[in-house]
C-alpha cells in the first residue's frame, strides 16, 4: 500500500450538503464570452518549424453514490476505500495516486528540459469527492497543475458534464445544468483565473448525440458557456455527403455543424479523437509514435502540421495504473533528445487543444476555413426530410429509417459503442426523465423572475440530484446495486421536489 492517507468517513458531509454548482451563472458567462487568446503568451512553440504533434488527454471520473454513513452521498473513492475487501476496490490508493500524480511528471520532465504537454478531464464528481474526503494530497496537487504559472504552459483543462452524464439519454434542458455546474465547481475550487483558461469540452464516454434537437442544443449551450472547441470521436461524425473523414481530415480541426430540426444553426471546432477506446494508445503513448509517422498537410492552402489527438481513463486498468507514467517520461524525453529546443523544423512536439488552435489562428487559419462535419447518420435524415424541415417531419423520418435500415440510430456514437445507454434501462430512465421535469416545472419560472433563485439550498439541493441521477455508471454497471443507487437518489430528489411545492 503507498504511504498516502487512506480514504476516510470523519469529514464526510451529510448527504445533503452541496458542492459549489449554482449561483454564479451570469457571472460566469460574462467571464467566459468573447475570451481572446490564452496560450499565444504561454507558449514556446511556432508552427512553422513543427512537423506534427500530439494531444493527449486524461479522463478522470469516480460517481457519487448514497453509500455513506446514514445513507450519505460519498465519492465511491471513498466506497473502495472504506470497503478493500470487495472486488477491485484494493486499487483505492493506486487510484488516488493515478488522480495526483501529473503534479509530479510534469515538474520532474521540466527540470530534465523537456517540454511536455497533458490535457486533463476530470468530472464534477471526482473533484467534490476528493474535496469532500479531505484529500488535500490530491486536491492541493490538482491546484498546482491549474493554478501555478509555470504549469499554465504545460497542462490544458477540460471541461466536461458535472456528473459524467452522457448526452444523447440526457434531457435536453439538463445539458447547460451539467455544463454550468462543472464550471462552478472548478471555479470554486481554482479560481476564476484557472476556469478563465478553460476553453476545450471533453464529453463523456466521448459521446456524441446525432438527434439533431439534443445536438444543437449541446453545441448550443458549449457556445453559450464560453467553450471554443470539442473533442469527438473519430467514427461519432460524418462529412456532409455522409463519408466518414478522410485518413488526413481527422488529423486537423474540423468544425462540426448541427441543424435543429427546425432549421437553426449552432457550430463548434472539434478535434478528432482517433481509433477505439484501449487505454493502450494512451498508457503507451502512441500518439506520439504515430505523429512521428505524419507529415505536414495543407489547410486552406497552407501546410500546417497534423496533430494526433486521443484520450483514454487516466486510471482504469494495469496500463494505465502502471505503464503509463514511465512510458509518459520516455516519450518526452526521446522527443528532447531529437530536439533539444523543444521545437524545430522537422520536429514532432507536445501540444494541447487549445495551444494547437490559438498558434492556427495567430497564423491565419480561423475555424471558418476548417471542413465543415456533422453528426454521423445525419446524412441519410436531412437527405430523406429536405431542405426544409420541422419536428414532426424529422421525427417522421428518423421512424422511417428505423423501420428500413437496422443499422440506423438516433442513440448517437461514443468510444463504447458496443454498450446501449437506453436499451434495458427504462427504470432508470423514466425515473431520470421524471425528475428533470418536475424540477424545470417547480423552478424554471421561478428563475425567470428571480435569477437569485439559483443561490438557494433548495435549488441547489434538487438540482444536485438530478445532475447525479444522470450520471452515466448507474447504466454503465448493469442491473443490481448501481440501478438500486439511482432508485435511492431520485426518490430523495423526488422528496424533496415534493416538500417545496407542497
């Protein structure tokens, strides 16, 4: 066992207390519209002495779960640690350790004269637990990586859904909620100035929705909330005419568009997470392998450099719990020694989403002259509704295609495509789908009137309930004990609905 702090249940709050998720939502906006560029200061690199590159992320999520003293809402970290006997939950530590330890190989590759890059994703749940367990290892190493100036040219945050939420089965009114209240968390946590920074969106499980209504209205609410670009997966998207992207298209930006059935446009620049969902491409750093591989392309008449992006569990598994740091290290340090510099004509280089993006635009390439892409299946929709549509068309069509094609979805595409998210799920589901609604009747108006309302514990404990319910592992780990923690939360969310409107 490593020599850190064991999990503990002295300083959990009861169930009912609540993270930093509401409140601030004007303020916030405000903060986040119309950023101009972050990076161009930070950064040590010029396109035009780089061959390729490579972006790397890690995704970091444990759920919240009623499983505390009293039925209190604990981070399941806590869970495995407080209960080593079951199952995988020995791995509580190696998993602590995995959550803080970007604080230590980023310093340590600096001080070698290496120029290393990581972009992090870490869910709501994970930074309120590790708050709530008083891991102050974790959290204070989490603090240095967002906070230090000497980080800020090094390491990129994501932003990503509060409660790891997956967007295609989540009702379309929660998907700013979840947006919103992940960015209140890390603001709360790290301040406005590291939240300021915070440009990129990963969605969890990498899923994309394709229902035209649920996906313009999450590119929608990423505009709104100050976001300039989105990582997708390779085969989530389509170009226009329905082919997926090219072998040389999904190493640049592309700009995905999203149509509403009712004809409106919402678009945001994404970056192509390439390949599956094996942890291996990221554990051993095949990113960088692969973009040794890569030349520069033209974009908009001008050769650019291709960028290899993925992004992988940043604990989940031997690979990543094990082989991943060592493997970090020496590919920097192998890209150090062919470039002592850290940049040079003819070099593959380390580079984060948003620095990628900010050096494309400082050289003239903006997001309008990148491809223009869609939701994948969004081809064969638009080209049985037509030019002009309305909902009752697309829904027609979506059933029509069904009907004829058993290939066709409306369920979108994540990096598990072999799962379901909807199929078996109903009494997860309609209880989700329930709450979400009462709360948008008992509140919404409320908050039209008032936006104060949002600053109030009985907003702030609803929502925070109905963000959890969403949470993606209460499906992910089939029927059992996970369904019966969804059960627990919405009834709790559904008391408390009921004491407010009675």
């Amino acid at each position: 066992m490593l020599n850190q702090p064991r999990c503990r249940t002295n300083r959990v709050m009861p169930y009912l207390s609540s993270p930093a998720i509401a409140g601030r939502e004007l303020e916030l906006q405000s903060l986040l519209q119309k950023r101009g560029p972050i990076w161009l200061e930070e950064t040590n690199l010029k396109l035009d002495e780089v061959s390729s590159a490579f972006a790397c992320a890690l995704h970091m999520h444990q759920p919240t779960i009623p499983a505390g003293i009293d039925g209190a809402l604990i981070s399941h970290l806590q869970y495995m640690g407080d209960h080593p006997e079951e199952g995988d939950n020995h791995n509580a530590e190696p998993f602590a350790k995995c959550y803080r330890r970007m604080a230590d190989l980023i310093p340590q590759l600096i001080s070698e004269g290496c120029n290393p890059r990581i972009m992090l994703d870490y869910s709501g749940n994970l930074l309120w637990g590790v708050n709530q367990m008083g891991r102050d290892d974790i959290t204070g190493a989490l603090r240095h990586l967002a906070c230090d100036p000497q980080m800020q040219r090094h390491v990129e945050w994501l932003g990503t859904f509060w409660s790891h939420a997956v967007a295609p089965s989540t009702p379309i009114p929660d998907l700013k909620l979840q947006i919103s209240a992940w960015q209140h968390q890390f603001a709360d946590l790290f301040g406005d100035a590291a939240l300021k920074r915070v440009k990129g969106f990963s969605p969890p499980e990498m899923h994309l929705p394709n229902h035209p209504d649920t996906l313009h209205a999450l590119i929608q609410a990423l505009n709104q909330c100050g976001y300039s670009w989105l990582m997708v997966q390779e085969h989530s998207v389509e170009n226009p005419d329905g082919t997926p992207l090219s072998n040389k298209q999904r190493y640049l930006p592309n700009q995905l568009v999203a149509r509403s059935s009712t004809g409106e446009i919402a678009e945001i620049t994404v970056l192509v997470k390439t390949q599956g969902s094996d942890t291996k491409l990221v554990g051993q750093m095949q990113p960088y392998y692969e973009a040794l591989t890569l030349e520069k392309q033209l974009l908009r008449g001008r050769e650019v450099p291709p960028v290899v992006t993925q992004i992988a569990d940043g604990e989940n598994g031997g690979v990543m719990m094990n082989e991943f740091p060592e493997a970090f290290l020496q590919a920097h340090r192998k890209k150090n020694d062919n470039n002592p510099a850290g940049c040079g004509h003819g070099h593959t280089v380390a580079v984060n989403g948003s620095e990628y993006l900010e050096l494309l635009e400082h050289s003239g390439i903006s997001s309008e002259g990148f491809p223009k892409i869609q939701a994948t299946q969004q081809h064969r929709l638009w080209q049985r509704v037509g030019e002009i549509s309305n909902r009752e068309m697309v829904s027609e069509a979506i059933n029509d295609l069904k009907a004829i094609h058993s290939d066709f979805s409306m369920e979108g595409a994540s990096w598990t495509n072999n799962l379901s998210w909807v199929k078996g799920y109903d009494n997860v589901l309609e209880p989700m789908k329930q709450l979400s609604a009462d709360f948008h009747q008992h509140f919404d108006q409320k908050i039209a009137i008032d936006p104060s309302v949002t600053r109030t514990n009985s907003y702030q404990q609803a929502l925070l309930h109905v963000l959890l319910l969403e949470t993606s592992c209460f499906r992910y780990w089939g029927q059992g004990i996970w369904t019966e923690y969804a059960r627990n939360i919405h009834n709790r969310g559904k008391a408390m609905l009921s004491r407010h409107t009675s």
